[in-house]
C-alpha cells in the first residue's frame, strides 16, 4: 500500500497524480478493461479530479475505463447529475474520453445482479457474536464480469450502519443486491448507531469484509479522506489496508469531542441530501452529542420528501425505536432490514412497553423541513415550522447547552459524558 495524509496539509493534485502513477506503474493495464466503483452525488469527493487523473494515468492505453456509481439503494443518477459528479458533460466525455461510460448501479433489477456467493447462517452468526442468524445470498451487479481490474474510489467517513464507510462498502451495499443491503442495515439497527457510527471494528464490517472474499476479480482500492471539502489524505493499495489507514486520519479529522452533551441541536445537513433518507445523517451525526431528554431539530428547508426510493413503505411503518420492532417481530418481521434500519437510526435510541404500548425515545427528532406536519406526525416524527427558527441565534447560545451545526452530515459529534 502506498499513501499520504496529514491532519494539517491538503493534498494538491500533483501529489495525488504522484500516488496514482505509483500505484498504477506496475498493474500492467495497457489493453486491459477497468471498471472504477464511485460513490454518488451523496458523498463528497474529488470525484471530479480523479476522473481526470485516472484516465492521464492509464485511460489512453486500457480498452475501457468505465465508472459504476456505488448507489446502494439511492435513485439512479440523470445524465446531467452525472456531468456534476464526474466534472465532464457527456458530449466532452464522447470527445475526450472516448472508451470510457458511466453506468448506475441497479439493485432493483435482478438481471443486472448476479449470486457469487453464500455466507451461511453459522458463520453469521458467528462473525456477528449471534446477533444475526441467518443465511446471506452475496449478490454483485454483474458487469464486473466484465472487467480486468476493479478499481474502487471513495471517501472515509464515520457511519451509522457499519462504523466508517469506504472500503468494501462500495460492495455492500454500493453494487449489491437486496438480500445482503437489508441483513447488514438490520444487524447495524441490532447494534445500534450509537455503538457503531465512528468505530473500525464492528459487526456489519467483518459481514462486508467476509462477503468481498467471494469477489474473484482483482481490486485496488483508492481511500480518500476529507476534511469539509479539502483532501488531507490519500491511500492506494489493497481494499482493507487503504480503507484501515484511510479510516484511522479520517478518526482524526470527523470526530469532533465534545465535554458535554448537548440538550438541543440544530442540524443542517447540506444540500447535496435531497430526501430525509441520506438528510437523516444530520441525526445520526449528532445523537452521540445529545442528553437524554433532549432534542435534535433537523432543519432543511430543501427537503421536501422522506425518500424518493422508499418513501411509501415508511409511511407504512413509520420512525420507531429498535425494541418497538423486536418485540412485535410477527408482525414487522417481512418489513425490509434496510427500511426497518432506517427507522431506528432516525429514531434513535429508546425503549417500547409492549403491556402500555407506549415508545419512549432517548431524545426527540423534529423535522423543520419542507415535508408537511401532517406527514411528520403520521410517521412518529415531530414537526416545526423552519420559517420560524433563525439559526443565528443558535449560534449565540451554545453556551446554554445548545449546538448549531450546519452543514451536518459527514463530522460525527460524541460527548464524552455519555456512554
């Protein structure tokens, strides 16, 4: 593996045109068909200038140089969004890098999916300490059939569902199928984000780490860290060597501590999230920060749906508690684990009386969006008016045990007095 970071110094393109040539000298690709795995317009990446770098570096010379963007279960990608993510329009792309296309991953469509492995029920059980039993079809998109050499290209930062993301993340769930996206967001809600969000070693990791062992094709990994938008760091190398070193700055960089919880928060994740699904972040960023009792107010005036994808079934179910769930599995066991996963990390923490049928939440999670009060009530969330809440005077007030943090979405905040 070959690398640099600093938490001081940002990285200029010289120095990531240096790395690149390092670590691409001697792959040999001349001739060869490469597929680039990136994430979507919902990360922050220099997407743009590796697009660029990779294809100085080798793109002239290989037969293809393709780009699978790593959705998960986000919506695909239109043309236009696609320009913006890779910095060239299509018709600069048809001129200047003739031999290379840009596909969406399409999870939803079991023809573009393909089974390459199964992860059996005991040794889930057994990579999840037996939180998880049950047997995990390992599906991939199919088109890295087609390829010499993977490529995956991706930031680091804290996460919610597998403790920090990158990696072998953009296999699972990036360019996965269902069964193996909903079992590794469920067994994430079964230990919850609280204990995982900004840890290297949890559950859902050793799962995607297993499942990647089923991947025969060679694959280089490329793991950016970023701080806001500047690039402090870049490794190249093998998946889980660049994604550990990448991981360890990212620590550094996107965890802020704090001494003392916060009643109240202010949470304005950034516009780059267009839906409460990946906007959510603003919650799970800040929960760790918050006092029992208190309140994480997700303000984004721009926000006008809970999910483009999965917006339906929401309605459906709701935002719940992790216990509201279990103990009334026979009747939300057939919910999808990503949606039901949704619903307990937007939630939080909290605990569900099955004799009173009541739900206490650790703290409270009010919208201050553009979706309607009605929706936010009838999807267990509460409600504010946004017109009504000047963020300014958040700012004004942290020493009162209040926080605003805009731009919310990527730094992870954890009190040290809280467990």
């Amino acid at each position: 593996m070959i690398g640099k970071g600093s938490t001081v110094d940002v990285l200029a393109a010289d120095d990531v045109r240096q790395l690149i040539a390092q670590a691409f000298d001697s792959l040999g690709l001349d001739g060869k068909r490469v597929l680039v795995i990136i994430p979507d317009s919902t990360r922050t990446a220099p997407t743009p200038l590796m697009f660029r770098l990779l294809y100085e570096q080798f793109g002239r010379k290989a037969a293809r140089l393709d780009y699978l963007i790593a959705l998960g279960t986000h919506p695909a990608m239109s043309e236009e969004a696609i320009a913006k993510l890779v910095g060239v329009s299509a018709d600069e792309r048809k001129e200047k890098y003739p031999n290379v296309q840009i596909y969406n991953h399409r999870w939803d469509q079991p023809e573009a999916l393909e089974q390459i492995g199964t992860i059996s029920k005991a040794e889930v059980a057994q990579i999840t300490g037996g939180l998880l039993e049950q047997e995990i079809p390992v599906r991939l998109n199919r088109l890295i059939n087609d390829y010499d050499q993977l490529v995956i290209c991706g930031p680091v930062f804290p996460h919610e569902v597998v403790g920090f993301s990158g990696g072998a993340k953009y296999f699972f769930p990036g360019i996965a199928g269902a069964d193996i996206i909903n079992a590794t967001h469920w067994l994430g809600a079964l230990v919850t984000s609280m204990r995982t969000i900004g840890v290297k070693d949890t559950p859902v990791r050793r799962v995607i780490h297993r499942a990647a062992e089923f991947v025969q094709r060679p694959t280089l990994c490329i793991a950016e860290v970023l701080k806001g938008q500047d690039l402090h760091g870049l490794y190249i190398g093998p998946y889980i060597e660049a994604w550990s070193a990448a991981a360890d700055l990212s620590a550094v960089l996107n965890i802020v501590l704090v001494p003392h919880a916060f009643k109240r928060v202010l949470s304005m994740p950034s516009e780059m999230y267009d839906d409460l699904w990946t906007a959510a972040k603003a919650m799970y960023k800040t929960e760790p920060a918050i006092a029992a009792g208190g309140e994480v107010i997700i303000y984004a005036p721009h926000l006008h749906e809970v999910s483009y994808t999965h917006g339906e079934l929401i309605d459906q179910v709701g935002y719940h508690v992790k216990e509201f769930f279990l103990k009334q599995w026979d009747k939300y066991r057939d919910v999808p684990g990503t949606i039901t996963a949704h619903s307990t990390h937007v939630k939080g923490a909290g605990t569900y009386d099955t004799a009173t049928r009541v739900e206490t939440p650790r703290i409270q999670v009010t919208l201050a969006t553009g979706i309607p009060e009605e929706r936010c009530r009838r999807i267990n969330l509460g409600y504010a008016d946004y017109r009504e809440i000047k963020p300014q005077e958040w700012a004004e007030r942290e020493t009162e045990g209040v926080l605003l943090v805009p731009h919310a979405g990527e730094v992870l905040f954890r009190a040290q007095d809280l467990d």
